[in-house]
C-alpha cells in the first residue's frame, strides 16, 4: 500500500468518525456552531428544541444521511406530524446523498443504499408505523406537534438494537411528549437549545418585524425556545402551578387573577 493511499484511507477513516469533516467534504453542506455540535455531539437521546427557520431538518438530514452511510444495514426512520413532512426530509437526505455521489434507489418515501442501509418516512398515525424492528437511529421531526400515542408506539422499536432518537421541534405549548422530556426527562437527554439571536442567518431587522406582527407569546414560543401556554389556555400554566401551591381552586384562581387577565 502506497503512503499517499494509506493517508487517503486515514482522512476517510476520519471524517467517517467526524460528522462535520464528513458533511463538509462530502456534502457541501457547511454548518453552523450550533448545527456542528448536534452533528458531533453522538448523543443516543437527543431533544433539540430551536427556533423556526434555523435549520433543524436540514441538520438532522444530514446527519440521517451520514449514519445511513457509514453504518453498514442501518435504519433510519423519520416520523413527522405528516407522511409530507417525512417526506420532505427524505428528500432533503437525498440531496445529500446526490452531493456526495453515493448511489441509492427508492423514491419519496424511501431510499436504499449499496450497502444495505435504509432511510424511510413514516406518517404521523400511530397505527402505521408498526412494524419496523432495531432501528439505527429514529428522528421525530417537529416532535411537540406529534402525538403522544406515535411516540408510544415508536420507543419500543429501540429496545432490542439500542438505537439512537432524536426528537427536534420548536416548542407548542406545555404539553405533550416533547415538553415532558425537556423539562422532566432527566439526564439521560442531551439538551440543544437554539434561539433565533444564535443564527447570524436571521437578522435582527426580520426577528423585530415578526415581534411586531404577532403576539409576544407567539413570538417567544416561535423564536425564544419559550414553552408559553397555549392561546385558547384559560389560564397560563404558571398561575396554576401558584394556585396549586397555594390550596386554590379554579373559583379562587379567578378571584386572584380577575386584574391580569385582558
């Protein structure tokens, strides 16, 4: 073996073990700071909760399509709220594998690899992603507009082969999966938060445009990571964890709160 080719093979070993090295390279694909630590962090429970517009699915296509590329027979499943959606990052995983030249086959919903690795979109209906075994990776694509029931039915999938999720979303309010794993889910959980002010990609003229066009808890929630109370919520979430604490019924909520409700 010559040295320049024992040096080939050492760089391909290498950016193989380095997701960034590897989108860089292979990909064109140049992330961010933020985007480069979900893509090196190699954390098997991962919750990204980050702006709109910065990124996310294009940083988790690219790193479904490095696992489905350098791991030999993997799996990776993408589930949205949507077949659409799923379908949307199927394709963008396939723009990926065409800028590195890898060849594949499939088609919207699904791409297969040389080396026996699959990449597939799933709907957002409980009772049509069963039956799918020892996944690679799982990646639930705007997670806190999924339902609590898909992500029920997806966890056990991962008992056997001990594959990797990751669950990314702007924030929809104090409820469901997505909200209880970040604020509750324990240690287990590598956190990301990305807010709009990280993305030097959105500027401050846009964010102070769209602050002014929405209502503030829309805007914190859409842009600031913020898990604000729903609109229709009677009640924000804080004041019922205050009455909680202080012995009080709704009737008494009410009477407190009747000068900061508008």
């Amino acid at each position: 073996m010559t040295r320049q080719l024992m040096q080939e093979q050492m760089r391909a070993s290498a950016e193989r073990m380095d997701a960034v090295r590897f989108v860089q390279s292979r990909f064109g694909f140049e992330p961010d700071a933020q985007q480069s630590k979900v893509l090196r962090c190699g954390a098997s429970r991962l919750l990204l909760c980050c702006s709109r517009q910065w990124g996310k699915s294009s940083t988790a296509a690219a790193l479904a399509a490095h696992r489905a590329m350098t791991t030999r027979e993997s799996l990776v499943l993408c589930v949205s709220p949507t077949l659409r959606q799923s379908a949307e990052f199927v394709r963008k995983v396939c723009g990926f594998l065409q800028a590195a030249d890898e060849k594949f086959s499939g088609g919207r919903l699904a791409v297969y690899l040389p080396n026996g690795s699959r990449v597939m979109a799933l709907p957002g209906q409980e009772a049509n992603v069963r039956g799918f075994s020892a996944p690679s990776l799982i990646v639930i694509d705007e997670a806190a507009r999924v339902a609590d029931s898909l992500y029920q039915a997806m966890r056990p999938m991962l008992v056997v082969g001990r594959g990797d999720l990751a669950l990314l979303s702007t924030p929809f309010g104090e409820r469901g999966f997505f909200w209880k794993e970040w604020v509750s889910g324990g240690e287990r959980w590598t956190r990301i938060e990305v807010r709009a002010t990280d993305c030097a990609r959105i500027s401050a003229e846009v964010l102070e445009e769209e602050r002014e066009s929405q209502s503030a808890e829309w805007f914190a929630q859409e842009y600031f990571c913020s898990f604000v109370g729903l609109e229709n919520q009677a009640f924000q979430t804080e004041w019922l964890e205050a009455a909680r604490q202080e012995g009080l019924g709704v009737a008494g909520l009410s009477f407190e709160l009747k000068g900061r409700i508008r």
